[in-house]
C-alpha cells in the first residue's frame, strides 16, 4: 500500500479522553473512531490488526477440529425465555422490539441459538463430539463503557460451544480449547495465563479466565511468579489425545493463579513469598464447562448408545477479539508509539523514501515494494513529499516491526537501512538482503 493513497488519519495531539496507553495510541494511529459511547469505527489500518487477529484465532481453532459457522447479532426473546436467562442477564441485555411487536434482542452471547440449532439436528451420540464456533459481533450495555475498545458496548468476540455425550468428554473439549487458546495467544505474541476464575451469568463450576498482566487492566489477579515461565512453544499437539491436552492443562494450572473473585488467601501464602505476586491483568477470554445447564432446559438430548435420551454436557469458550486490540498494544508499546509483535503487525514492513521525487532513489523504492508483495509480504510505502522526521514520526506511531529506509546517500553504495521497531537497531545492507532477512523473519511467524 502507498501511503500517498492509503487513508490513515494519524493525529498530531493526544486525545483527551483516552486515559489508557492502548486508547490513545489507537487513536492518535487512526486505527479507530469513536462512533457513539462504546461503539467505534475501525479504520482501515485498524481493521487490518482486527483480520489478522480472527485470522490466527480461525486457524487455531480449525487446527483443533472446531467447526466455524455464522450465527447472527440479533435474537429473538423466546430462546431466552426458555432458557430463564431473559429476566435473569439483567439491563447489560439491549432488548428492542420490531414492527410486529416481537421482542428481540442484540446477543450478549450465543449459548440458546446455538443449542437451538444443535437440538434440531443432533439426535444420536453417534454425531458427537461436536464444537461449532462463530466470530460475530456481541452487545452489552456496559454501565461504564472506557479505554477505547478494551471495554466497549459493541465488541467483537470468537465464541465456540462444545457438545460431548459424557462429562469427561466435555472435559476433554474444556482442557482442548486451553491448548489452543494458549496457542493463539503466543502467536499474537502476548503471555495470557490462565487463572481460575468465577463464571459470573454464563454459569457453571469449571471455568478459567485467561490474563494478559498489565497495569491498567481491570482484573485483580494473584499468582506465582513461576507461572510466568511456562510457554507452549512450537510443540506438536495431538488434540484427539485426551492425556496430552490434560497434562498441558495441568502443567499451566497446577501453579497458583488467581482472580480477585476466586482469590483464597490462606492458599496463596503457601506460595514461597518471593515468588508470591499480586498485580493487574486484561481478561482477553474465559472457558467454562456447564454440564447440562442449557441443555435441559432447551431439551437439548441425543440417543446414547444404550437407547436412552440423554441432555449434552456443553462448554462455551470466548476471546475477546477485538480487546486483544487494545491489549496487544498495552503489552507492547513505547513513548513513540506502538510496537507490534510480527504475528498481527497490520503491515509487514515499512519502507520509507528519503527523497521523494529523486529518480533513482524512487525506482529503488518502488522495486523493493514489488518485491515484498511478490514475496507475499505486506508493504506500507511512505512515498509523501514529507521531510524524514515526520515519516519516521509516523512508522514509530503506528509501529510496524521493521522498516526498509531508502536515501541517495546509501543507494551511492547500493544499500537500504533495516531498522527494528523494538530495539532501534539499524543495519545497512543491499536491498535484496533486506527483502531475504524479511522473508526469514516472517517464515517463522
Ligand atoms: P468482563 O469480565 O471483562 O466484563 P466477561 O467475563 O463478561 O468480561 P465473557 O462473557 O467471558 O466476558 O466474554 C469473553 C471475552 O470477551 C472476554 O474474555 C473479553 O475478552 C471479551 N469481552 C467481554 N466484554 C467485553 C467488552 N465489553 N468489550 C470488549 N471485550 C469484551
Ligand atoms: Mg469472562
């Protein structure tokens, strides 16, 4: 993309609503415009993060035999009833009515709709297991909507549901939708650990929030420092293998890590003190087991194999797609912008023309653009007739992790600058090393 073509409105001042680093940053990098309290716009290099972000959570989730599937935002009132949810989600629900009077409502969540389609269609354990999932569009009237898209009212959230005959299934599908959300975090290049937490109105007894530690996160947690240790890495998953998914629960749970609402004290001092730590944390998704909580109500059964109707033992398992916007940048961020990990960058790289208008310096720029997109990477190319200062201004505000720069004085000796985002190292080299040392970085990611 030129830059000369794109539509980025960055801003010069600092917005003086936003109070949080992620906030401010999204809007002074025009990611986002607010639209209403809690609802906003994503602007076109915003929306780029929000599809890389689905995209990662797509591909962990396919990898793990879950099924992607659309539900829609708005839902009729009578599921709800039947479930007893309708009076009980309290005035966070939006409800409206339409021409013909029906009482509707837009999703906080899916847990009736999908059971609805589920108990019309599944009628023998023959078809399970079975975990279907949508990335869609959910609204809450948050009482305090704040800090840009972190807790707004509209939001955007990947919630899967799993049906298994038994417990222990579901508790198989609980422990495998840990690995791969520890897997689809790690990717985005953030730490979210798993904590035991309280399962507030979705309701059930398993459930664990997973936390991205940051100061201006709205979640109280306690835990062992320890925790902060263990990665997931690139080890091979099988996720038909019940023991395998159980240890990697067990290896990331069995260390102190807690929730404010969850948190036991007399527990917590058994943690060795210097490894005892109290701090802040962004929620970016919870999975919770529910046995038959929906099922029954919704009459949601199958024939088991001796003949009987029983109710599905169910799971729901939510990221918080569009707050992983937000959060990403709380972790990973500098006084000149942002600075985002390779796997959801919005662009590549950036490749920034010292001398716009010098012939050579120019084609020298446009041919490394071709090349990074015939590479299959992305390019964002600052080809204004700006002063240098103020592109660079611009690639350190919005962050790409590596910059191409291109001038007349390193040409004379048939050479660009790579420079990193994260640590400012420079580097001159000829420009098909630069396009080689990039492709070798992205292979990775
Ligand atoms: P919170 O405690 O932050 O209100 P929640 O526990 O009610 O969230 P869940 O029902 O677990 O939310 O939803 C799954 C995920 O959706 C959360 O982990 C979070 O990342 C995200 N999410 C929830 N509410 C919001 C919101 N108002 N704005 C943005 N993301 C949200
Ligand atoms: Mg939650």
């Amino acid at each position: 993309m030129r830059l000369s073509r794109y539509f980025l409105p960055v801003l010069k001042e600092t917005p003086a609503e936003a109070q949080i680093a992620s906030h401010r940053l999204m809007l002074r990098a025009g990611m986002i415009k607010q639209a209403s309290a809690g609802i906003y716009s994503w602007l076109p290099l915003g929306y780029r993060v929000l599809r890389r972000i689905e995209q990662i959570v797509h591909e962990e989730q396919q990898r793990a035999g879950h099924i992607p599937m659309l539900m829609p935002t708005l839902q009729s009132a009578d599921l709800w009833r039947e479930s007893g949810r309708y009076d009980a989600y309290g005035p966070e629900m939006l409800r409206f009515s339409d021409r013909q009077d029906r009482e509707m409502l837009y999703g906080p969540t899916n847990e009736e709709l999908i059971t609805d389609i589920v108990r019309a269609n599944v009628a023998s354990y023959r078809d399970l297991p079975l975990t279907l999932y949508h990335i869609q569009w959910k609204f809450r009237d948050e009482m305090r909507p704040r800090f840009g898209v972190m807790r707004g009212r509209e939001f955007l959230m990947k919630d899967g549901y799993n049906f298994d005959l038994t417990q222990d299934d579901a508790l198989h599908a609980y422990n495998r939708h840990l690995v791969t959300y520890l897997r689809t975090y790690e990717r985005m290049g953030l730490q979210a650990i798993p904590m035991r937490a309280d399962s507030g109105p979705i309701g059930g007894d398993d459930t664990h929030e997973f936390l991205v530690l940051a100061e201006t996160g709205e979640s109280e947690v306690f835990y062992d420092s320890a925790v902060t240790d263990i990665r997931l890495g690139d080890r091979d998953i099988d996720y038909d293998d019940v023991d395998q998914c159980r240890a990697v629960l067990d290896e990331f749970t069995s260390l102190y890590a807690r929730t404010d609402e969850t948190h036991d004290e007399g527990e917590f001092a058994q943690v060795p003190e210097v490894r005892r730590r109290t701090a802040r944390g962004i929620e970016v998704g919870q999975i919770f087991y529910f046995g038959t909580k929906y099922s029954e109500p919704l009459g949601a059964t199958v024939q088991g194999p001796d003949g009987k109707q029983v109710p599905l033992h169910m799971g729901s398992h939510g990221i918080g797609v569009s707050r992983l916007v937000g959060a990403i940048i709380e972790a990973s961020h500098d006084e000149r912008g942002i600075v985002w990990p390779e796997g959801v960058t919005p662009f590549h790289a950036g490749i920034v023309n010292l001398r716009q208008g010098d012939p050579s310096t120019d084609s020298a720029c446009d041919g490394i653009y071709r090349q990074l997109e015939a590479s299959g990477l992305t390019a964002l190319y600052d080809d204004r007739e700006e002063r240098a200062g103020a592109k660079f201004a611009t690639m350190d505000l919005i962050g790409l992790p590596w910059r191409i720069t291109v001038g007349p004085r390193g040409l004379a000796n048939g050479q660009v600058e790579l420079t990193s985002r994260r640590t400012g190292e420079n580097e001159a080299m000829s420009p098909e090393s630069a396009i080689a040392r990039l492709k070798e970085i992205y292979a990775d990611v």
